[in-house]
DNA sequence: TTAAACTTTCAAAATATTTTGAAAGTTTAT
DNA sequence: ATAAACTTTCAAAATATTTTGAAAGTTTAA
C-alpha cells in the first residue's frame, strides 16, 4: 500500500470510529489527518485535504482546541494560524478519559447520587428494583471515576505495566 | 423525589448518556425502563410507557436482544411475547464492552495492523510520522483489548479489587 | 380453513445533526 | 483612515438518523 493511500484510510477509520464513539466524524479527521502530518497546518491546507468547508473547518479546530487535543501555533511575520496536534497517544487518550469524564461521567453520577436518595416502601418490589439498579449502577461509575483519575496521574508504561501484570 | 418521577429522570438521564456514547436514545431509554422494572414488559406496555411507536419497540427491542441485554420471555398460554432485562450490573457492563469490542475495536485493530506494514523511506517525514501515530494507536489499542478479554472472564469482585488495590 | 392475536417490515415522514458559504468581524500594515 | 489578510458567525441547506404506522407476515386455536 501507497503512503498516500494509507493515509486516506486511516483518515476514513478513524472517523467512522468516532462517529461510532459520538464524536463528529469530521472532527475525528482532522484530528487524524494532524496525527499523520509532520508539520503544521493552516485552516485552508485541511479544507483543501479533507474537502470541507471553511466554516467546518474553523469550528472542527476550535472544538479541538476545546477538547485539548490541538493547538493554534502563530509564526513571527505571519498572518496565517497554524494547527498543530499532539503525537503522544498516551496523551490523547488521558484528555479525551478527562474531557469525557468531565462533560458526562461526573453529570451522570450527580444524578445517580440523587436518584440514590430517593426513598420507598422496603417491600415494594417497583422500588427494589429501582434502587438495586440504581445503586448497583452508581457504584460501577464510581469504580471507572476512580480508575479515570489513576489514568489521568498515570505515566503510561507504570498504568499498562501495573494492568497487565495484575491481568495476566 | 417521588418514585415516578425518579423513573422519569433515570430514563431521561440514561437515553442522554447513551446518545453520547453513540447508542441510540430510545434503544437506552427503553434498556433503562426495563432495568428498573422488576417485572416482565410487553410490547405494548414499553410503547405506552415511552409514547413510542410499535415499529420502534419493536426494532429497538430487537436490537437489545442483539446486544445481549435483554431476553424475550414467553409466558405458558399466553400468545404475546414479553421483554425481560438482566439487571445484573457486572453483566450489562460486561455484555457492553464485548459487543463493542466485537463491532468497532477488532476491526480498527486490523486495518491499524494493515497500516503498519506500509513501508516507507525512513529518513522521510511523513512517512516517520504516519508511521509512529499508527504503531502508537496500535499499541494502545491492543492494550485496552487485553484489558478488555481480562475483564470479560473476571469476576466482578476480584477485577475491582485488583484494580484498585494496584491503583490506591 | 379461517380468523384472531400477535410480530415484523420498510417506505415515507419527522427530527436531529452536520455542513455550507457569504457576510460580518478582527487584526495588522501602510 | 483604508485596505488587505485573515477568522468567526450563523441562517439556511444538505445530510444522516430515527421514528412512524399501516400493510404484510406469522402463529395459534377452533
């Protein structure tokens, strides 16, 4: 396979996993299309590539601004901004478990606290039912709450090496 | 809080939360009504219940029974069929993560497999680029699968407290 | 067989999300 | 102050996804 060629694939990959995972899929590509280019890019050089509009563009950048994955990179004498995305997966993947985290685990277990305290009849089994879910659910979200937060501390080889010996 | 309305906010906060993670919002809402409901549902029941269609129930109900998370029951003498969630939390995450390894992280790994044997001039670039972005994603992705066939065999006790033990 | 009871299908409609692109806004150089 | 170079905005258009509901299909009982 052509450098070229692999290129577009990963590019295409890479947003449909995204698009599988609620990421928009053109957020997904330029994400990827940065991961796989050396140099910076302008907003102009990634319409062109990926055939999207200036609008998107912009957007698509500021939303991985947001997302802590790309950065704006300015040059003495220039006008032009540049793009420019970090290469470190382990990186990556600890800002995207912070970012997630952040807009929908810690929602979701505010509501589960509550929803915990909700109180009912002991023998109805509606509200067994109910609490058994809901508890047993709050209690799963708080494990992953934890095991984010170690993530995020975490140097990789120490989190992977500290995982696969316990799981081997 | 009432009970009902707990209900209410539980299904609405499960339909948001699997909307973002790319799981259609009924298809969590209706997983969700069933969670907190001890007995078995119909068809009928889940459509008045959520103000769905029966062309929707019934896709939905059928793509649950795909994911392995709820199963239909036919009760003796009775012609219809009625709908039955394990609420077992340990089994639903464990059922979640297997399907979706299955549907989206198998078959990244393989085209990710695929792009690292593109060959390319190693003083270039874009090519030291692309190719140290795809060993990396590689890698971690292999990382997380077997972290994943751990957590399918494991009990939910002892995974934990592996875990956090190592982690604390 | 027939018909009642129930489930499934799928084209069309409704809804939600994403994308476009031209206009408005901003910054810098002269 | 003006204009060129660039970025941002956002209403409308395009696209994608989800939902509907009536018709077709299936199963069972009599």
């Amino acid at each position: 396979m052509e450098l070229a060629e692999a290129k577009q694939k990963f590019i295409e990959a890479w947003g449909k996993l995204g698009s599988e995972w609620g990421i928009n899929r053109t957020m997904a590509q330029v994400h990827a299309l940065l991961l796989i280019t050396p140099e910076d890019l302008t907003t102009e050089e990634i319409m062109e590539t990926l055939q999207i509009s200036r609008g998107n563009a912009n957007m698509t950048l500021r939303d991985l601004i947001g997302w802590g994955l790309v950065e704006k990179r300015l040059k003495p004498g220039e006008r032009k901004e540049y793009f420019y995305a970090d290469k470190d997966t382990w990186n990556i993947a600890r800002q995207v478990a912070k970012e997630r985290r952040k807009r929908e685990l810690d929602p979701i277990i505010k509501i589960l606290d509550e929803l915990s305290k909700v109180k009912g009849e002991k023998n109805d089994p509606e509200f067994k039912t109910f609490n058994k879910s809901i508890t047993d659910i709050n209690k799963l979200a708080k494990n992953v709450d934890k095991t984010l937060e170690t993530m995020l501390k975490a140097e990789e080889s120490w989190f992977w090496g500290s995982l696969l010996k316990v799981f081997k």
